[in-house]
C-alpha cells in the first residue's frame, strides 16, 4: 500500500503523546468471533446475496488496537490480506511486535488517525470496526461511515458496532454517577479505582435494595465485577459513549449511500424467540425489517449492537432457503459443547425442550436423525462439521436413508441456527482433533501469553489461562516438543524460578496431560 496519509505527529512530547488514553491505558488486544469476516459473510450466504470471497478478501480493521483481532484472522485466513490501523501508538507498536513475533505477513498495522484513510488505501472487501464508533466524537463517525462509503468494493461489507438503546440509557445512569465522583480526579487508575468504590457506595447503601433501581445496580456491580479495569476505564469514565436507537443509526447511513444489510446474531433478526401473539403483534406494526428489529430493541431491552452494512444500489432479499444449510459448516454453539458434564443425550433433550412445542418434542424424540445430527456435531466438537459430512455420519447410523432425509437435516440445522443453539461457518480452521505426539498450539496464542492471561482459539474466541504452569508452558507446545520433553521444560521452571518452588506440588504429569487436553477442547490447538 502506498502510505500517502498524514502520520501522527511523534516529535510530541511524552506527555502529550501519552494524552491518548489508550496509550496511558492499552486496551486488551481480544479475538471478538462476531467480527470475524467468515462470520460477517455467513450474513448474505443466508441470503443468498454475492460476497466477497473471505479466503482472498482484502479486509481493512479501523481503531484496531493492538491488532490481535485480525491478527488472529490473518493466521486463519493466510491468502487473504488485513490492514489494521489505530490511533494509540503503544497499542499499534505492541501489535507490530506479534507480527514480527509470529512471522505472520498477510497483515500490516498503521499507527494512524481514521481521520486520514483516504484512496492511497485502495479498496476493501471488508471493514471491522469494533467498539469504536459509539466512542468517538460526532465527526469521526460521520468519518467512519464515508470510509465505509468510499472504500468498500462493489459487494463489499461493513461491520459497525455500536452501544444500542434502550437497553445502554441505564447504563449511561451509572456511567453519569461515576463520571461525577471522580471529575476532580487526574491519576487515571485512582479514577477506576474511586469509580468503582462510588458504585459500591451506592449499592450498599440504597434506600431500596429490591426495587427496581437497587436490583439494577447489583446486577451492574455483578458485571463489572469481572469486567478489566481498563474495560471499565474506556466504557465508563472516557469523554465520549454516545449510544444510539437502532432507527437513529439507519438514519444516518442514508446521505453515505450505505444500507442496513443485517446483523452478525442472525438469530436476533427474527422474532421467533417471542410467544405466538407477540410474533403477530410484531408482524402487525412491521412494515419492514428496520421497524420490525427496532421494536424488538424495545422488547428485548438491547445495548449493544454488531450491524452490517453495504452500498445501498444493491437488490437485498431476506428469505432464508434450506439451500445454504447444506453447503455450510456447523458447531454446536459454545455453551452446550464447552460443558465437559453434558453428554449428547442430555443436550439432545435440552434442545428438544427449550425449542421445540410438547407435542413435537414426542414426534421428534422418536426420528433417529435428529439425534444422530447433535451426536455427530457433539463428537466433532471443536471441529466445524461439513453438512455432508453430518449426513454421511447419520447415514452410517440410519437404516433406508434417503435424499428426503438430507433435506430434514438441512431443515433442522435452520431451526437450530434460528435458536441460537448452533453456529454456521463457511470454511474449516486448522483445528487439531486429537493431542499430538508433538503438539502444537496456535501461533497466535504463543504469541498472546506473552502479555496477557486471555489467548485466542481456531474459534476466533478467547480462552483464560489461570493458571501459571499452564501460561508457561504454552510457548513450548510448538509441534517441536513431545509430552516428555515438554515435561522436562516444566521442571526446568522450577528450577530456574525459586518462587515457583511453592507450587511444585501442583505440578505434574497429570496435569500436563489435563492443560492439552482443555486446549484440544478449547480449539487451541492446531493439526
Ligand atoms: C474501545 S477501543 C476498541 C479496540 C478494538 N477495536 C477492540 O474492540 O478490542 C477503541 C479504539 O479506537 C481507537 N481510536 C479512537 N479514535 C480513533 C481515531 N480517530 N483514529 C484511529 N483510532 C482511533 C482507540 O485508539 C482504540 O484503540
């Protein structure tokens, strides 16, 4: 790429370079799924609308951090190239040590204002951008969405994410208190740290802790209580967080030629999750699909939202065939395959129970495939399944299968996909099946352990490392070392490192065995 934009000026001082918070506090580079463009695609592959193909898309990331979101995307996606760009310089220098780190080359990060994108950057297939748009003052977004505009290919699509109303107002009540008690406060830890405190004030001493207010104020203290503080910093005690209706947010797309094209939790854009005479309420007052998801906001109380959009001279439909059911790739969605303690059966019956009506559940408990649909994405778990490859597994298991059967499966994947109780993919990562004789982690997350606990997987999801043998470890599992010398590097800690002389008694082959074995479950490691 030719750089013909105006760079951040860094003959600054360190005071005034370090007046960008996200330099005095880096947020945590994170692997956010939803914004993978394998799952932004899935999007008009439901549709069956043309997209850019993800293997070889150009894909451009705007207020990327630390670049760990696409830097994760470029390692799966290696024939596709990802430019990055932010306006924190610790974050983008930290993101340009992993690149020369992991040797990963399909990537470039810039440091960079959003300001100055302009058509030296060429054209993109997509453009990310992640919890930036409701964080930056006015101008800038009208910015992100001309890039959008300008630079997006014909068939191109932008994601934005955005903090949503109504459900952000109440939030935006406890932001508000907590901006107030620390406005005299300069230090930028202490400011988190009184924050917080004001909070607790508030919700040990409520006048009513069970009304409706006090309820909500546990519940916010709950959250934050495992948010970071640097996570607490930017949402709650920076100068902007402008949250918007999801009709305010479609209104401005209109003078950048931009157009709603649907929202990354597919199963958020209908409204079969509400009872029979809310569905034809909703259907009643609904002329289209913008009303229809605003007034689903209302019901669902919604704060945050990933959407799509597209250049506004393409034709969209919205009907969901059967057809791309059957060209695409499935998982179970992570909360049933992640609980070591269900079995297929149990989640079988929790399926049948939470979606479907009594008297299907007995029609359904009784046809075979369905059962042997869930078994096959449960033991290929964290495998993505093909769809023919789930037909061929219920066929080795079904007597007289037929053609009629593949369209039934294809028919429940939709249903299932409808009920958020599955994820579709369109392509397969390199996911290891089984712990090697030599078994290697993801570059990427050997890369992470580095400097932080969380560590991304093939599912561009994270995975928290507690524990400290586990994080030390990690670097070695490189497809180099067999379990027995990855051993004997673990002993080597403890003798190297006399504080780890406490917790020796925790360590052993065991447990090394438990740690490749939670990161085979977890999608960490790579075939
Ligand atoms: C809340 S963080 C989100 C980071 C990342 N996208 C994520 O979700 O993990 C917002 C990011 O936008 C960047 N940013 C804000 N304004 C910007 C601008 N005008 N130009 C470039 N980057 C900007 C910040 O530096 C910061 O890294």
């Amino acid at each position: 790429m030719k750089k013909r934009y105006r760079v951040i000026d860094t003959t600054d001082s360190h005071e005034q370079k370090m007046d960008n918070p996200y330099d005095r506090i880096p947020y945590l580079g994170r692997s956010h799924q939803q914004t993978h463009i394998e799952k932004i695609a899935c999007i008009p592959f439901l549709f069956d609308i043309p997209f850019p193909d993800v293997h070889h898309a150009r894909v451009l990331e705007l207020g990327c951090g630390d670049g760990s979101n696409i830097l994760n995307m470029a390692y799966s996606l290696p024939n596709a190239t990802f430019v990055g760009i932010d306006g924190s310089e610790v974050q983008i220098t930290r993101g340009q040590e992993s690149i020369s780190i992991t040797g990963i080359s399909n990537l470039e990060l810039f440091h960079c204002d959003l300001l100055d994108v302009d058509s030296s950057f060429g054209t993109f297939d997509y453009i990310i951008c992640h919890g930036v748009y409701s964080w930056v003052p006015s101008h800038v977004r009208k910015t992100i969405l001309q890039i959008c505009s300008q630079r997006l290919s014909t068939n191109g699509i932008a994601y934005i994410s955005y903090n949503a109303l109504p459900g952000w107002r109440m939030y935006s009540m406890v932001r508000e208190m907590m901006r107030y008690h620390v406005r005299h406060i300069r230090e930028d830890h202490k400011k988190t740290e009184q924050s917080i405190a004001m909070l607790q004030f508030v919700g040990q001493h409520l006048v009513d802790p069970v009304d409706s207010y006090g309820a909500f104020i546990r519940e916010t203290m709950e959250h934050l209580s495992h948010s970071t503080s640097e996570y607490i910093f930017h949402e709650y005690l920076e100068e902007n967080n402008q949250a918007f209706y999801f009709h305010e947010f479609i209104d401005s797309l209109e003078e950048h030629n931009l157009q709603y094209l649907g929202n990354t939790d597919f199963n958020t854009m209908n409204n079969l999750h509400f009872p029979e005479e809310t569905q034809n309420i909703l259907d009643e007052i609904s002329n289209n699909i913008h009303n229809l998801e605003q007034y689903m906001d209302f019901l669902r109380c919604r704060r945050f939202r990933c959407d799509l959009l597209t250049h506004n001279n393409r034709e969209l439909a919205r009907e969901v065939t059967l057809n791309p059911f059957t060209k695409g790739y499935f998982t179970l969605s992570a909360f049933h395959a992640q609980d070591e303690n269900l079995t297929p059966k149990d989640i079988f019956e929790d399926i049948l129970e939470n979606i479907f009506i009594e008297s299907q559940q007995k029609a359904l408990k009784d046809i075979p495939i369905f059962a042997h649909t869930i078994q096959s994405l449960f033991e290929h778990w964290p495998q993505y399944v093909h769809f023919d490859d789930i037909c061929s597994y219920v066929q080795n298991r079904t007597m007289d299968f037929s053609q009629g059967d593949k369209v039934e499966i294809a028919a429940l994947l939709q249903t299932l996909l409808l009920r958020n109780t599955i994820d579709l993919h369109l392509f397969q990562p390199k996911i290891a099946t089984e712990v090697s004789h030599r078994p290697c982690a993801s570059l990427v997350a050997r890369a992470q352990i580095r400097y932080q606990f969380s560590i991304s997987n093939q599912h561009h999801t994270m995975v928290a490392l507690k524990d400290i043998w586990m994080r030390k470890i990690l670097p070695y599992i490189d497809g180099k070392h067999t379990f027995e010398e990855l051993f004997s590097i673990m002993q080597g800690f403890v003798h190297e490192d006399p504080s780890l002389h406490e917790q020796e008694a925790s360590f052993h082959k065991a447990k090394l065995r438990e740690f490749l074995s939670i990161l085979l479950q977890k999608g960490v490691l790579v075939s």
